[in-house]
C-alpha cells in the first residue's frame, strides 16, 4: 500500500498578471505506511528543536510560504535552518515525489482561449501518474490532501468520482482506492513536507529559483519526472 499525501502550490483562479501566481502546482508524497510512522517523530522533532531553541510557541502546522515571509512566530527563529532540515527530512525519506506543474496561460493558449479550471486539470493529471507509479510497484495506493473550503472538497471529491468510475481522459484509475481523502496538515507531517516541495517547484517556475527544487529533483525520478502542462 502506497498513501500520496498531496498539497497544492499557487492560485487556482485565472492568471491575472501582477496579481496571482501564473503557475499551479500540485505535489505529492508517495510512501508506505511504515515510512510515515517514521517521519512523524523526525519531523516533530524538528519543529520543536527550531522553535523550543527560540523560547516561542510553534505553529499548529508549517507552511513554506509562511516561513518565507517570516512574520511572527517565524521571525524569532532561524528561518534557514527549520527549511534545511525540513528538506533535508525529505530528502532522506524513503519516499518519491510525484508532481504537476500547471502553466496557466498556456493551457488556455492550448484550448483555444477556454479556460480548463486548473485544479480540475491538475487533479486528472496527477491520478494519472499515481495510477501508472502504483503499476510499476504492483500496489494498491490511496491519496490524501490538506482539508479545503467544505464546497472545493465536495467538487473534488465528485471530480475524482467520476475519474475512478469512467477514468481519466486518458487513463483508467483502478489502483487507486476509494475516493479522495481530506486531513488537517497539522495532524499530517507528510501533508506538510508535500507543502515545502510543492511551494519550491512553484517558486522554481515562477522566479527562477531552483535551490529548493534542486535538492528534491531526483526524488520524482521513479514517479517519471515533473510534469508540465500543456
């Protein structure tokens, strides 16, 4: 069994330039559940290393574009070595990376100006790779992303519904068990690894900064790469 803890990078809405994210990205966390019960510790420990050493109280859950901005409680602590070690985690963690990243304005390009909700695009694309990752390992999987607004999570899960029922556009989801699980991140600490990666490939597309992506690039080698859409 094969659990993707999944998180989402950039605005889901139309790109409006100067004014929201031109890339959406979703990222996923693919591990056995031993692996989870291994990570949590490791990552607990983290986050009470860098925040205890600073005298503050941690967050209830860490997200990157939030240590990046580093207001309160960020700003008391040492911002650089809490994402080095949160990276560093993912890194040594037995797990690969499976990802899609979503040009936004090129995708309506691609469909003749009509405009594909991103999320929905995104989600098909990325049930696909987690379809053809579980064959390759010959298992059984089940996906599980941070909790959304009651009414998106509902559309979701109808969305990823009708993928297990009919398939994909070009796939069928058969591995795949159930239907699309929703958790608190703060009682999943792969939710929030999946956080960390998914906010570094944005930030790669979207700025040109690839330190973060760099150092988890080679965990989506198993997975088949980063994919880009269109």
């Amino acid at each position: 069994m094969y659990i993707l803890y999944m998180d989402a990078s950039g605005d889901p809405g139309e790109y409006q330039p100067g004014k929201n994210s031109r890339y959406y990205v979703l990222c996923g966390l693919a591990c056995q559940p031993g692996t989870v019960q291994t990570v949590a510790p490791q990552f607990e420990a983290i986050v009470a290393t860098s925040f205890g050493t600073a005298g503050v109280k941690a967050p209830a859950r860490l997200h990157y574009w939030e240590l990046i901005k580093g207001d309160n409680p960020y700003s008391k602590i040492d911002r650089k070595k809490l994402a080095d070690d949160v990276f560093n985690l993912v890194v040594r963690t037995r797990c690969d990376l499976l990802g899609v990243c979503l040009d936004k304005p090129e995708c309506r390009r691609r469909y003749g100006g009509r405009m594909i909700p991103p999320v929905d695009h995104a989600l098909e694309a990325i049930a696909m790779k987690f379809q053809t990752y579980l064959e390759t390992k010959r298992d059984l999987g089940m996906i599980v992303s941070d909790r959304e607004d009651a009414s998106v999570e509902r559309s979701l899960r109808e969305l990823f519904h009708r993928f297990k029922r009919q398939g994909t556009r070009f796939k069928k989801i058969q591995d795949i068990l159930d239907g699309l699980y929703f958790a608190p991140s703060s009682n999943a600490p792969c939710l929030q690894l999946a956080d960390f990666c998914a906010y570094a490939i944005r930030v790669a597309y979207e700025r040109g900064d690839r330190d973060r992506f760099s150092q988890i690039e080679f965990k989506f080698k198993k997975s088949g790469g980063l994919r880009n859409l269109p």
